[in-house]
C-alpha cells in the first residue's frame, strides 16, 4: 500500500506540506528548533555546528559590517527553508533545479508568513556574500578546508565550542525577536 502522506509533522504539531506549504504552518519557534539540531555540512564537521549558529553568525556578520537590522534579519532567515526540506550540500543542489525551484518558493512563504518583505537584488548579494564567509571561515575552523583562493573579511568569531541545542535556539529566537522589531520601527 502507498503511503500517501504528503506532510511533516514539526516540533510545533503542525502538519507541513514541504510541496505545497501554507503560510498558516510556518512558525519562527519550528524554524529555530529545527535549525538549532542541523549540521551544516551535512554533519562532515569534526564537532557539531549547527545551520541555527550559521545563520545567528552571519546576522552579527551584517551587523558588524554596518548594515541594517533588515539586512542581518535576512542573513538570520537565509536557511530557514532548511527547518522544512532540509540541508543539501551546494555541489548537490546545483543539479537538482526542481528542489531549487521548491526551495525559493518555500522561502518566498517563510518571508510573507513572518511578514517581511522579498529581499532586493542587492540584497540578496550581501546576503550571499555573509554566507560565502561563513562557509569559508567554517570550513577552516572544523575541517582546516580552504575553499577559496582568497580569504574573504570577517568580523565575527565563529565560535566552535559544542553548545546545547536549546541554547542556541533561545539565542536564534531572541535574535529574531531584536531585529524584527528594529525593521519594524524603521518601517
């Protein structure tokens, strides 16, 4: 017999359709506990480090570079679609454009369901670029990899001492809170 399941059941209880989400099942304590338990890298770090510390990172990344609590509040959500579907490593994900197409969609709910707004073009880069940092500032810090020919700048440290998940969760959500209501205030 086929299973006809087409939905996860997430932290929260709620029934999520990672296919066809609806905004109603989206919720930032799902995302961030979900988030807090992900190993980035697909778990080939020689310690955990999770994609809810990735995110927090590259959130102060923007910060300490200058840019605005909207700027570090998408660099906060950038994997939040990850909570639903998943991790997937880039070389992977590059050949599967269904899962991408999926992927942005899901995002693009995430985004109105926590009403914020599409990120814009320049956006997006700045968002990209944090996240090119980390991974290669990660990669040297739990793998010794270097992935680039040049060292990109960062200003954060990228702590690498094993944290409790619930820590890391409290931390995502609190940061999530602080900057969601400093976009409001600007709005």
């Amino acid at each position: 017999m086929a299973n006809d399941k087409t939905f996860i059941t997430t932290i929260g209880g709620r029934k999520f359709d990672p296919v066809s989400p609806d905004e109603k099942d989206i919720d930032i304590e799902d995302i961030a506990h979900s988030l807090s338990l992900i190993c980035r890298a697909n778990g080939h770090f020689r310690e955990f480090f999770s994609v809810a510390r990735h995110c927090i990172n590259c959130a102060r990344e923007a910060a300490a570079r200058g840019y605005s609590s909207r700027v570090a509040l998408l660099c906060l959500l950038h994997d939040a679609t990850e909570a639903y579907i998943g991790d997937m490593t880039r070389p992977l994900k590059m050949q599967l454009p269904y899962y991408c197409e999926n992927e942005k969609r899901l995002y693009s709910k995430i985004l109105s369901a926590l009403d914020i707004s599409e990120p814009t073009h320049d956006e997006s880069a700045v968002v990209r670029e944090i996240d090119d940092c980390m991974l290669y500032h990660e990669f040297i810090v739990f793998n010794g990899d270097i992935l680039f020919d040049k060292a990109p700048e960062i200003n954060v440290d990228i702590e690498h001492s094993e944290r409790a998940f619930s820590e890391t969760k409290s931390e995502y959500l609190a940061l999530y809170e602080e900057l969601s209501s400093e976009v409001g205030k600007s709005c």
